[in-house]
C-alpha cells in the first residue's frame, strides 16, 4: 500500500496557480468608441448660452473617450451626458443629433445589461456586442427612410432639388461650372447609394462594398461644406464602424499593436493630451467660422474621416481577398430594450406623413412637403391623423418669433401659431388659413382655438413652411 505522504506527492502540482488574464476589450470596440465621441465633438460648436455648460461637460467626457477607449464606464456617461443634453435642448432640430440620441440610448441599455449580466472583465466585449447588432438597424432605419422621403415631385426636379444643390456646391469648390446633367447625376446617385444601403446591409456578404462604395458618398456630402453636413459624415463614419469585429480589423489591429508599447509608457494625464488638442484646435476653429460655410473645420473633420475611410475600406478589401465576408449576420437579434428604441426611431421617421412633427424626423433637404398638401409620389395628405401641419400665413403680428413671416415667401405652421401665441399671450397676430383672414388679439381676451401642451411643444418642432411651387430645398 501506498503511504500519505506518497498519495498527497502524487496529486499535489508544484506549478503556482495563476489567474486567467481578463479579456482586453476588443480593438474594433475601442475604435468604435473613439470614432462616436469624435462624431460628438464634430456636432458642437459654442454659443448656445445657458447650455453651453452642458456642452462643454459632454465634450469633456468625450475627450475621455478617446483617450481610454477601453473603459466602458467612460462610454456609458458619454452616452448619459448626451442624452441629458438632448433633453435640456428640446425641441431640437438636428437631425443627425437625434440619430446619436436614439444611438446613444442603445448603448446606454447595452450597459445596463452588460453590467447585470456580465462579470467585470467581459462587460466592453458584451456591449459591443449589442451595438454591433444595434447600429446596422439603426442604419437600415435611417437609409430607408432617407430615400422614401426624397420620392417626391420636388426631388426629382433637378431646378430645385437638394441632390443638384449639393452637387453644384462641389462643382464650384473644384472651379467647374453646374451642369443640367450633373444634377440629375446626382439625384441618381443618391436613390442608388441609400437604396443599395438597404439591401446591402441585410445581407451576410453586404457590409464590405457598403463601406467601400456608400461611406465616399457621405464624405462626398461633407465635402460640400453646406451646414450640419459635416456632423452628418462623421457620424455615419462612427456608425459603420460596428459592421467589423477585431478579424476584420485586422490591418488596422496591427498597426495600432505597433503603437500600443509607446503608448504604454505614458502616465494616464499624458494619454489624455492629443484627444484635448484635437477637440480644442477643432472646437477653436468651428466657434469663429461661420455656421454655414466652414472650410477651415470641413478640413480638420474631412482630413481625419478620409484617414478612417482609407483604413476601414483596405480592412473590408482585405477580408475580401481572404474570403472572411461571411459571418454573424449584421443584422443580429435585438434585446427587448434595443427593439423598442428601433421601433421608436421608425416611428420618428413616419412622423411627417401622420401629421406630426417634420423637423428631426430623417427628412433633411429631401425637398418633401407634407403641410396642407403633399407632394410625395404615393403618400397623399390624407393620410395625416392631426392638422396640425395646417399652412398658416402671417399678414401682421407684434410677436417676436413670428415677425419674420409676415406677407413672405414662409408661413408657420398651425402648431407653431399657436406655440408662439402660447408663449406670448398678450401678442396679437392677423393670420389667414385657407385664404379666410383671422385675427387673435391676446390683449383684449381673445382664447386661442388650440394650446399646446408642454409636452407636444418639447417633442414637437415644425419646419417653416414655403409658399413656393416647387418645394426648394431646405433642412
């Protein structure tokens, strides 16, 4: 028989026990993180007085993103604090700024889950995850309802259409003349890139040409230099970056594993320093050029999108050439949460065609008219629930916000009129609906037909509305 001390010899093992090393969040998560908050940078230019300390808390915290890409902490009160602004801000127009709200509620939820179901170590990988399945949804969303907002008699005349409008901005910025038969290019060219987004994303095979052949097209708008369209780029630039996973990234995985030993050996503080001098040199430049034309920013912004653009196409080239386009497909089960945030980014969209809001609903410079009548090729305006996009002309007024439309080009709409009147009620204003002359004089009593709710007037926000036949392009 065998004696103790043998038997504890032979099942004893001399090697130390060692702790498994916890999971790194994932490369293309990092690269994810950085690309949203520098999309958030992009959006903000100063000047928004009492909110401006909200702003500069929320490029705060997207400064520390960037720096330590890996927290998911940091990304979760990136995506609090942009929510808390959006909310501060309502009603807002901004319609790339309501797709980074609605994108940032999926990835606030992705942490809450995360953080209950996950140990410490797998909670990045775990939220990436979930964007991953979120983010090609909320695209799909977006490009379906880009090109049915633009199938409309306005679009399509290449006189008055936003898509020629853009391309002769890009025609004038290389020195070449507007052709007639550039802007029908360009209206073209869009209903082909939206609507090919739409059947590529769907698709196991699709994500690699939707990011060589539809991100140029985005870089191609902002290149216009026209408002809100840098933001716009910049986003969809970050929004495109959960179609890959670390294989797919590869080239640029090793490259940033080339970097990563010199990054090592700087303190925390110091990591922290070149996102702080890229969003102060962008901010610095953004907030003394005009908001309308903004060349010197358009660089900085186009200069850094073209470098990711180059980087993500060779990775999709790459795995093309080494046949990994297949895979999980993008479009991945959503979680309770994650679908109803979808859900309710679809009905966003629809809003102008059931007689709500038409600011912030995914129909910027679409040319679409859907106030008093519609001029969508399918939807007529009888299909509107409310009429509250009622056109209203303004003959005379003392109220401040409505002054501007008197006996011009632009009335209100019937919400706006009485949102207005709402917030002064001693204002008088002489308004005509369906060619019958009104007059409401707050002063002498007069009780407004209809009042909004405080609700509606912070969820609801109309765009002016344009007495010209064609509808021309705006925002």
């Amino acid at each position: 028989m065998r004696s103790a001390p043998d038997t504890e010899a032979a099942t004893h093992d001399p090697t130390p026990w060692v702790a498994p090393a916890a999971p790194a969040t994932p490369f293309a998560a990092r690269l994810f993180a950085v690309c949203w908050a520098f999309a958030l940078i992009v959006h903000h230019h100063f000047g928004h007085g009492t909110l401006e300390a909200l702003q500069v808390a929320e490029i705060f915290a997207a400064v520390l993103v960037m720096s330590f890409p890996g927290s998911w902490r940091l990304l979760a009160v990136l995506a609090a604090t942009q929510i808390v602004t959006y909310l501060s801000r309502l009603p807002v127009a901004s319609n790339h700024y309501t797709v980074m709200l609605f994108g940032n509620i999926a990835l606030l939820i992705a942490s809450w889950t995360a953080w209950r179901t996950h140990p410490e170590p797998e909670r990045g990988e775990a939220i990436y995850r979930q964007a991953r399945a979120a983010m090609p949804w909320l695209l799909i969303v977006l490009y379906f309802w880009g090109t049915i907002h633009k199938l409309n008699t306005a679009y399509l005349n290449p006189e008055v259409s936003c898509g020629a409008e853009l391309m002769s901005r890009l025609e004038l910025a290389v020195g070449l003349e507007p052709a007639p038969l550039s802007a029908w290019l360009a209206i073209l060219a869009t209903f082909l890139c939206e609507g090919g987004a739409l059947f590529l994303l769907a698709t196991r095979w699709g994500w690699a040409p939707a990011v060589v052949f539809i991100l140029p097209f985005h870089l191609a708008i902002g290149a216009t230099g026209f408002a809100y369209y840098v933001d716009f780029s910049a986003l969809m630039l970050a929004m495109f970056v959960p179609l890959f996973d670390d294989e797919r990234l590869a080239p640029l995985r090793r490259l940033w594993l080339g970097l990563e030993p010199a990054l090592g050996k700087l303190s925390r503080a110091r990591r922290a320093l070149p996102a702080l001098v890229l969003a102060l040199i962008y901010l610095s430049v953004a907030s003394s050029t005009s908001t309308m034309r903004f060349w010197p920013e358009l660089l900085i912004a186009g200069a850094l999108g073209c470098l990711l653009y180059a980087g993500l196409a060779a990775c999709a080239i790459h795995a093309f050439k080494q046949r990994r386009l297949s895979g999980p497909r993008p479009l991945g089960r959503l979680s309770i949460g994650l679908s109803a945030v979808v859900a309710v980014f679809f009905l966003n969209g629809a809003s102008p065609y059931l007689g709500l809001k038409t600011e912030s609903s995914i129909a910027m410079y679409s040319n679409l008219r859907t106030e008093g009548s519609s001029n969508h090729l399918f939807v007529p305006a009888s299909w509107q629930l409310t009429n509250l996009q009622t056109p209203v002309r303004i003959h005379r007024t003392n109220i401040k916000s409505l002054k501007r439309y008197r006996r011009g080009e632009l009335g209100v709409t019937w919400f706006e009129l009485w949102r207005a009147v709402k917030q002064s009620p001693n204002g008088s204003v002489r308004y005509s609906v369906d060619e019958t002359e009104l007059l409401h004089d707050g002063g002498r009593g007069d009780r407004a037909p209809y009042t909004p709710s405080w609700l509606f007037e912070k969820l609801w926000r109309f765009k002016p509305v344009s007495f010209r036949t064609p509808q021309p392009c705006t925002h």
